[in-house]
C-alpha cells in the first residue's frame, strides 16, 4: 500500500521545524516572515507536505493571472525524502491542483542536473514543454533547466472522456481501477463542473456559449493511440459504452466504485444490476427486493428509492433509466425523460434484434 502523502497550508508554528528540516535558512524571526509572505500572497500559497506526522516537503504554488487557470509549481525536498516520497508528494501535489483547485495546466521547472526529479515528473505523466537558458543560478555561475508541464486531460491518475450518442454525450470519470459517474449531458448543455469544463475546453468539445458541441465532425472519437493516454479503467468505459450506443454491447464489464451516497442509496443503486437489458421494473418492484418481497414495508420506501434511483451517480452502467412508474410512465431522469424514452427505446430494439457482436 503505497503511504499516504497529507497536503497542509504552511504555519507559523512550523517555523522551527522547517529549518530543522532543512527546508528555510536563517532566523527563526526571518523564517516567520517568510511563512508571513507566502502564507498571505494573493498570487499564490505553500503547502506542506507530510508523511507519518513528519514534513518532507515545502512546495509552493504561484498562480500568475487571476483566473486561475494554470499554477507554478516549486518542489522543497528534504534530504531523506526518497524516490518514494517525492513522487508520493508529486502525485498528491497534482491532486490538489487539478481535483481541489482546478488548474487546467501546471508548470515545473527542473535543472539538467536533477535527473532524479527529471524522472519522478516524466513519471508522473509531465512532458517538457521547453529549455529555459541559464533559469538556475549555481555558485559558479548559471545552468539552463527544463521546463515540464501537464495539463487536466492529461492528468493520469483521474480523468474524465466524452461518449458520444443520439441524444447528446455521455461524460465518464474515473482513474486507473474503477470509474465513479457517468453523467448524461443534451448537445449544447452547458457543464459547470471545474475539472470537467477544463478538459472539454481544452479538448475543443465547447460551443461559443460554453455548451457541449454535436459529434458532426467526430470531435468525441478517439483512436487506440488515444485511449492509452486515459486512465486504464476509463478508457475501457469509453470503449464498452461506445460499443453500447452502437448496440454492438448489452452488459458492461466495468468496475464501478461509489465514492458518494449513503448505505440505503448504495443498495437501490446494486439492486438496479439485477434488471436485464430491455427490461424495466417499477420503483416499488425494485422496493420489494429490497424488503424481501414485505409489500407494506416496499411501499413505505418507494420515494426514497425513486429519490435514489434519481441520484445514481453512474448512469446507464448502473442502469436506473430501466426503473419505471407503476402504471408503465416513463417518468424521473435526472439527465432529461427524452434521454431516459431513448436509452429505453435503445434497448428494446436491440433486445429483439440480433447485436451485431455478443453481449459484454
């Protein structure tokens, strides 16, 4: 299990650690003012980062524009922080500014001389974006240093990818080992979520109104020299789901983690698993497995799980658009009943069509 990196805003109290650390010089008076001037800089913040209750690193984040759109990044190691370590806290680092803070890009600069650095951040999935010459002041004089650089969709621990269908896209997060949400979105619809709107900006998937474009042109294709650069969970849910649109797919081998919801909304969610493709079962039928078959008891739950079924994180995998009312109604989709009539209409087609490959 790989240690676990905490990330806290710097404090005048570490004064006398740091130096002890070896992270600041000078008097403990001196180092106060230091944290004094990077603890309130408008232009950026310092962070800590720290394993076990000890500090191994200082990193300081300078943003220059306001928007907030990329950061700098400078690394402080301490003298025992490890290969290990260091790329721990590169690795939680690049949380914090993509997931926390939403940067869309950010920048480190590393000498030629620190091949040990140089390997934790290509590691990490940075690429040099260029050579600055004589950037890094020695004792005998200057030395160029590279400059290494990420941005959000390129990030590897986490990211999201586009699917496009009929109705309009389908936005899947996730990182190597599971995926936690699908979301469907109309063409056109405007996301307001930071990380997500950073990558599908950067990705040229916007309209001029911050809207979602139409597939027209294959914007949302991706090739197979594409989907590597995707965490591997996720570029499998691209795949599967790309297949399911193109009704070449009827079931999902997908590892799907919740990562929100509460235990009574875990078990509506898990329970929608049991509805097969091209079927539909009703918010109180899905009450009555719940309650082993307890009609009174189902029926007291059945809001509560319309209520869950509406706050399915991960849509059409987790397949809560197979829930119905009672009477038959297409009724409660979070992503639009147009969308819902679709996915439905979808699969009733293809589960009395042949599919043109096996299911999943």
């Amino acid at each position: 299990m790989a240690d676990i990196i905490d990330l806290r805003k710097i404090r005048i109290a570490d004064s006398s650690e740091l130096r002890k650390r070896g992270l600041m010089e000078g008097t403990i008076k001196l180092i106060e003012d230091d944290i004094r001037a990077l603890g309130t800089g408008s232009q950026g913040e310092a962070l800590l980062a720290v394993k076990d209750g000890v500090i191994y690193a200082l990193v300081k984040l300078f943003r220059p524009d306001r928007k907030m759109c990329r950061a700098h990044i400078d690394f402080v190691f301490t003298n025992d922080a490890n290969a290990d370590t260091q790329s721990g806290i590169v690795d939680e680092v690049l949380r914090y500014c993509f997931l926390e803070e939403y940067y869309h890009k950010v920048t480190v600069i590393c000498n030629h001389g620190n091949e040990g650095l140089e390997r934790i951040l290509t590691g990490a999935g940075f690429m040099q974006e260029a050579v600055l010459r004589d950037e890094v002041r020695l004792k005998n004089g200057f030395e160029d240093a590279g400059l290494y650089a990420m941005l959000s969709y390129e990030y590897p621990k986490y990211n999201i990818c586009f699917v496009p269908f009929e109705r309009g896209v389908a936005m899947v997060s996730g990182g190597a080992d599971y995926v936690d949400s699908i979301k469907l979105f109309h063409y056109g619809q405007e996301i307001t979520e930071p990380f997500a709107k950073n990558i599908a900006s950067g990705l040229g998937l916007l309209d001029g109104n911050g809207g979602l474009l139409r597939n027209d042109d294959g914007i949302y294709n991706l090739e197979s020299e594409q989907l590597k650069y995707l965490p591997d969970e996720l570029a499998k849910a691209y795949v599967e789901l790309r297949e399911y649109f193109d009704s070449m797919r009827a079931g999902f081998d997908i590892n799907v983690r919740f990562t929100t919801g509460t235990p009574f909304q875990k078990k509506v969610w898990n329970a929608l698993n049991s509805i097969p493709y091209g079927g539909t079962e009703s918010y109180e039928d899905i009450a009555l497995m719940l309650t082993d078959g307890n009609l009174p008891e189902a029926r007291k739950i059945t809001r509560a799980v319309g209520a869950a079924c509406s706050d399915n994180p991960v849509a059409v995998v987790v397949p809560c658009h197979r829930v119905i009312g009672k009477d038959g109604s297409i009724v409660g989709y979070s992503a639009g009943i147009d969308i819902k009539d679709y996915l439905l209409l979808h699969e009733s087609f293809t589960a009395v069509t042949p599919l043109i490959s096996k299911e999943g």
